[in-house]
C-alpha cells in the first residue's frame, strides 16, 4: 500500500479534507445554486459496510462532494436538506468513491480530493482520451472488494459524464462478488451549474436535485447483464428513460 492508501484511512486526516472541501463548495451548492435533496429517509437504518451507491454522473468532482454533503448532514439528523454546514465539524467519513485514476492523479486540487477516500482504478475503455480495449486490474478489484468489507461506496456505472452513456460490467460484476446493498441514486442540475470537472461555475441560480431511491431487490445469481440492466434502469439512464424524451434534460 503506497503513501496515499495509507493517509486516507487516517481518519482524523479524512475528517480534515471533508472539512475543507466541504467549507469550499457549500455556498456552490446551497447559495449560488439551490439543492434539493430526496429520500434521505432510505439511509438511515443502512449497515455500516457492504452498502453501494449507483448514480449518473455529470462532473467529475461535484456529484461526489454532493453526496458527501448529504451523508454528512444525515448523521447530524437532518431530513432532505443541508441547513447550515456545521455538520462538518464531525463528517460522516465510512465512504469511498471509485474514480479515474488519471483523472484522481490530473491536478493538485484531484490530489488533495484524494485524500477524502478515493478509489483509484484504471479505466478498462478509455485512456488519455483515447478508446482502449483492455482487461481489468485485479488490484483494482480487491480494493474495492476491500472498501466494500468496511464502508459504504459510490460509483457511477456510466464512468463518464455523457448522459445515457452505456453502463459498465465492472459495477455488475462488484455486486454479483460482493452481493451489497445498492442504493441507487438520480442527480441532475450538475452539468448545468458546473463545469465538466465541477470545480467552475457555468450558470449560477441552477436546481440542483439529488434524489435517493429506496434499495434494490437483486438475484445476485442473475447474469451480470441482467444485474446492469436493473441498475440502468434505476439510476434512469437506459433507453426507457431517453426514449420519453428525458435527455433533453442532461444533454
């Protein structure tokens, strides 16, 4: 394990990023645009370990800080809302985020996110913006069946901003291993207000919206496509969901 896998499991450590990154993008998301926050109801009775989140995803780093947020004003017994970030000062630290590792590694501001328990894969598609075809990493599997065995995680099945992009097989092959609770998640207003690395204001003044959906019933003995399907499906991104004419909303 290298330095930043160590330090990232230093909780007081973790409790200080939260902190920061938290302080930072707050008025983002609650003063300059306006959140609205659902179904904080299907997080309270969640096992402390062996939960995992599905969501879309529209910028790199927004949609995961969003979710921190929520998670740590849950904690702090708040309902569908942020209030004042004072739940901050003792965040909710039992997750991980499964990300890029290039774009984990691209800049000192990825760097220091990191460090608030980041999952670093290699993407098996994709590569220095170019279209690649290779296997996946067995160390990136073991961590997150690792992260899994103590925590919550969230991932994002697409692995890529595009809205109705194709789901992944590694997120039905996680479940299918590690038979979780999943949790799935629809975010929107995201691509709208931010940048794609979420770190710039394009429009301020924006709904944001998280909404968190009660846990899926799952065969984990079904077939991985079939397990994907369900959580397309669930996380609204699949061609029912394009076919009503939802894109117009992400696109």
């Amino acid at each position: 394990m290298n330095l930043g896998e160590r330090l990232k499991d230093i909780k007081i450590l973790r409790s200080f990023v939260y902190a920061l990154v938290g302080f930072l993008s707050y008025p983002g998301l609650a003063w300059v645009n306006q959140i609205k926050i659902e179904g904080t109801e299907h997080l309270e009775n969640l096992p402390k370990k062996n939960v995992l989140f599905v969501s879309n995803h529209q910028t790199y780093f927004t949609d995961v800080i969003a979710f921190l947020h929520v998670f740590c004003a849950v904690k702090w017994r708040k309902k569908n809302r942020l209030g004042l970030p004072y739940y901050l000062l003792n965040p909710f630290t039992n997750v991980f985020f499964i990300a890029a590792e290039e774009t984990m590694n691209g800049n000192l501001i990825s760097r220091l996110f990191k460090l608030a328990g980041a999952i670093s894969i290699k993407r098996t598609w994709r590569s220095d913006g170019k279209d690649i075809a290779r296997s996946r990493e067995e160390s990136d599997t073991h961590k997150i069946d690792g992260a899994l065995q103590k925590s919550w995680v969230i991932t994002f099945p697409q692995g890529t901003t595009k809205p109705f992009a194709p789901g992944r097989k590694g997120t039905a092959h996680i479940i299918k291993n590690n038979q979780p609770i999943v949790v799935p998640v629809v975010i929107n207003g995201f691509w709208r207000a931010f940048n794609k690395t979420g770190l710039l204001f394009k429009k301020k003044g924006v709904k944001l919206s998280i909404r968190i959906k009660a846990p899926l019933v799952i065969d984990y003995a079904k077939s991985v496509d079939l397990i994907l399907a369900e959580i397309m499906h669930a996380i609204e991104q699949d061609e029912t969901f394009k076919l009503k004419g939802k894109h117009h909303i992400f696109k």
